[in-house]
C-alpha cells in the first residue's frame, strides 16, 4: 500500500542559553490511508513537538528542524512555502489541538470558525459555509447547534469545546488529521464520547489518524500500530495487538504494567521508576537505561539502534524482553 505520510531522520533542536534541547532525535515514521497510528509515551518525550514539525508549526528560531525526507500524497513537504502550507493545512491534513479554549479564538462565536474553513478551501457561499458549520456541528453531537453556531467559546463545555475543534478538523474531509491529546483535559464519560465520534468520522470518511497521546486505552481504543517514543527516539514500533500482547522493550512494558486493572490480584499500583531525564541532561548510551531493571554495561555505554525485528516490527534495545504475557 502507498504510504499517505512518509518522514525519515526528522530532527528538531532548540538552542537554549542553558545548552542545546534536542527534543526530536531522527525518527521514521508512516501513515497509510485510512489507518490511525498512536504514538505514545511520557510528557517530554517529543510527541508533540513531532506533530507541529510534521504540520510545520514550529517557528524557526527557536525551533530548527531537519529531516531527510517529509511527504505527504506525493509532495515534499520540505519544499513547500508557508502559502503552500496554508492551503493544504485544513483541506488535506488538520490537527486537532489538546487544549480547545486555547486553540479557539475567544473572540468569535464558534460557528464563524467553522465557516472560516469552508471559505478559505471552497467556493461556498457565506449562507452555503454557515449551512455547512451547522451541519458539522450536528455530526459531531452537539445539541441544538443552530443555537450553539452563534456561542462563543467560553460558553461551552470541554467536551463540546472538543467537538467543535473534531467538526474543524473533518470539515472539508481532509486525507490526515493529527489528534494530538485529545481527551486530555475531559473526565472518563465524556472522554469516550469524543472519542467515539472521532473514530466514527474517521472510518466514514477513509481519514488517516495520528494520535498523540499518553492514555494506553485510547490507543487500544483507535489504534492500528503503535510507535512507542522516549526521549526524542522511537524505541519500539508494532501492529497494536503484537504490542499488547508481547511487549518486547522494557519501556513499553513498564508503561502497560502502570495502566491499572480491575481483574488485578494485588492493590499494589506498578509505576516505571524515577522520571523522564531532563532534555537538556540525556544520559550516556540507551536513555531509558536510568530507569530499567534489565541495565547493563552495555545499555550505559551504547545507544541501541532501531532494528526490524520482522517485517512488522522494529526495536530499540541491547536486551529485548521474552514472550511473557502482559495484558
């Protein structure tokens, strides 16, 4: 299958008074049509950062970014202007930004947003787009959205607040969507509401997904493959069910023995030691040797590379784990 999006080495550094912050260190990545790939991992370890320099949203400086090959649907993206950039952002490739309030603009009722995106990528009309906003907002569950077309967004919920930006994203039927975070600031119930929606959208329109995200269950929830990053590198890369079933790096299993279980037979809450080394303050060889169990000399001297384990799989690990069970 042709590959939608293709990224190779992808680098971003930012230069600090305090030393260099290499926050993304040469990842590889892919995305087939109509597949949704997780990638997931702690706070810090680069994942948004990596979507922003995929949608290239970092600002240069502070941000300097490189990266061998960046396509999307046949064009390098590398090559692109920033007007190139503004008529395939939104049209052919959306994010979807974890915190609603901040990604709306406080100042326009939510239905003049939506209508920005049909006038700015179609011939629609000012009545046709606000026909069309009023639709989305119908698709994506929000009640009486004839009324809610006219809020603004301090006057709705997080959870319709998130609606409204999923309405933007799947407005003009884009070919790739970014989630990145988001669930994050939504309880459990309504969590799997937006959800739901977005992976109803996603598959009624054949629409690529990248999610970015933390939350093991939402990723067992939408996900096909999943690319599991720790301090700026890929550390492992699955099928999602091959990656649940036989965890092979110590990081990936320290993240599913932390995701509690109701069938649990112990009460004790299993958590990865310590916590994600400062940007700024990576150790020597693998990073995540500070913190692993199965460490030795070599982890501490040597960074692993990435390596095909089979035709579906890759692994970053001097010392992979067995075929135990972790469910």
């Amino acid at each position: 299958m042709n590959e939608l999006l293709n990224v190779q080495n992808l680098k971003v550094i930012f230069p600090t008074e305090r030393g260099i912050v290499r926050a993304v260190e040469g990842i590889d990545l892919c995305v087939h049509p109509g597949e949704c790939i997780a990638i997931v991992g702690e706070s810090g370890c680069g994942k948004s950062v990596t979507s922003l320099a995929i949608m290239k949203l970092l600002s240069s400086p502070p941000a300097l970014m490189h990266a061998d090959e960046m396509t999307f649907d046949g064009k390098n993206l590398l090559q692109m202007s920033e007007k190139q950039m503004l008529d395939l952002r939104g049209k052919d490739m959306s994010m979807i930004f974890q915190d609603a309030l901040t990604a709306l603009n406080p100042v326009m009722c939510v239905g003049r947003q939506l209508d920005e995106m049909f006038l700015r990528h179609t011939k629609m009309t000012r009545t046709e787009a606000k026909a069309a906003s009023i639709k989305a907002l119908r698709l994506v569950g929000v009640p009486a959205p004839e009324k809610r077309y006219h809020d603004y967004p301090h006057q709705l919920s997080g959870g319709m607040r998130q609606r409204v930006l999923i309405a933007m994203a799947f407005a003009i039927k884009p070919k790739l969507i970014i989630a990145d975070e988001p669930t994050t600031a939504l309880d459990v119930t309504i969590q799997a509401q937006v959800l739901d929606i977005l992976q109803k959208l996603q598959r009624e329109n054949g629409t690529a997904l990248i999610l970015i995200t933390h939350d093991l269950s939402v990723v067992a929830h939408m996900a096909d493959r999943v690319y599991v990053m720790y301090c700026g590198k890929i550390v492992e890369h699955a099928p999602l069910r091959d990656l649940f079933t036989d965890p092979k790096h110590p990081y990936t299993q320290g993240l599913l023995s932390s995701v509690p279980h109701l069938t649990a037979s112990s009460n004790r809450f299993v958590q990865i030691p310590d916590n994600v080394p400062s940007p700024l303050k990576k150790p020597s060889g693998c990073y995540f040797h500070t913190r692993c169990s199965h460490c030795t000399p070599e982890c501490t001297q040597c960074m692993p590379r990435l390596t095909d384990v089979d035709d579906h799989r890759q692994l970053r690990c001097h010392h992979p784990l067995g075929g135990e069970h972790h469910g």
